[in-house]
C-alpha cells in the first residue's frame, strides 16, 4: 500500500512538471507599469532589457555605455545638460538602440508621445533611433545609420561625416525641424 502511494505521488508530481515546463510563454509588453531594469555591458555586443525611465538621471544613466539598448521613458522630460547616446548592444542579432518616447498597448499600438528635452543629443551609438515622439534640442551624430521613426526632432542635426549623414533615415512619418549640417 505504501509503495503504491509513493509512486502515484511521484506519478503526480512528474506530470505536473512535464505540464508547467511545456505550457506556453506569454511575450511581455513593454508598458509604463513595468519597472525598471537595468543591464551592464561587460563587452561590446551585449544584450540587455529595456530601461523604463522617469528621471533626468534614469535617462542619461540608461543612455550610457553601461546602460541599455532601449530607453524608454513614462512621461515628458527636461534634462538640464547635454545628452550622449553611446555603447554598442545587441537586440534580435543586431547593433542597435533605441529613445522610445512613446507609449504602447500589449498589440504595440502607440497610446501616448512624449517630449524630451535637452540642450544637446550626442548620438555616439551605430543604428541608432528615437521614436514615437519628439526630442527638443540639437542632435550631433558621430555613428551611421541615425534614424527618426514615428517621431520628431526639433533642432538641428549636426554630422560629423558625409558618411553618418548619408546613412541618416526618417522612416514612418519621422521628421525634424531643422537643418541637416556635416560639421
């Protein structure tokens, strides 16, 4: 009797593992409400979570070399000083990093914009975007492949090559304010 016992609970317990460790994941949206992470980068093609952001601080902390390959932020936001974008991550196998200054539903249908504010962008990083919002101040790109997706840039935007200007896109609608300079 006993033996029968041990081993319909162990009968039990196995299926219940083979049940929890087969049932689907379900994909996380990236919303306002989820905290935030934080990722360092220990070499150069590093793979990192989103940094949601609320802070002057958060923002220049998650822009970064030790930060994050995207920075989103919750709400508008002033920075006092000049902003660098820089470091190099990996998402989905690619170079890439992202400002997202919007926000989204679990379908990724954008449910709010958001303005950041600053003297100064340096864009440091390669296949870099801001999207879904606008950035207030000058943007200076020292990286190919700058794009403005879905958002909105209102300054200036400085190149320090032909060559980074070339590879420079709006895409979905993006758009700036003001001109385009290799300096």
């Amino acid at each position: 009797m006993k033996h029968k016992l041990i081993l319909g609970m162990a009968s039990i317990l196995t299926l219940t593992v083979v049940f929890i460790g087969c049932s689907k994941k379900e994909e996380v949206a990236m919303t306002a409400s989820q905290p935030t992470e934080t990722g360092t980068s220990s070499e150069i093609d590093t793979m990192t979570t989103a940094s949601i952001v609320n802070t002057a601080e958060g923002f220049i902390q998650s822009a970064s070399q030790e930060g994050n390959w995207i920075t989103a932020v919750t709400q508008d936001l002033t920075i006092d000083k000049d902003v660098v974008l820089d470091g190099e991550f990996v998402h989905r196998d690619e170079i890439y990093r992202k400002i997202a200054l919007y926000d989204q539903d679990a379908d990724h249908n954008v449910t709010a914009r958001y303005t950041l504010k600053a003297p100064s962008l340096t864009v440091k990083s390669e296949n870099a975007r801001i999207q879904g919002g606008t950035f207030v101040g000058d943007v200076y790109v020292e990286a190919n492949k700058f794009h403005i997706f879905d958002g909105t840039v209102d300054g200036d935007i400085y190149f320090a090559s032909e060559e980074f200007k070339t590879s420079f896109e709006l895409l979905e609608g993006g758009t700036h304010t003001g001109a385009l300079i290799v300096k």
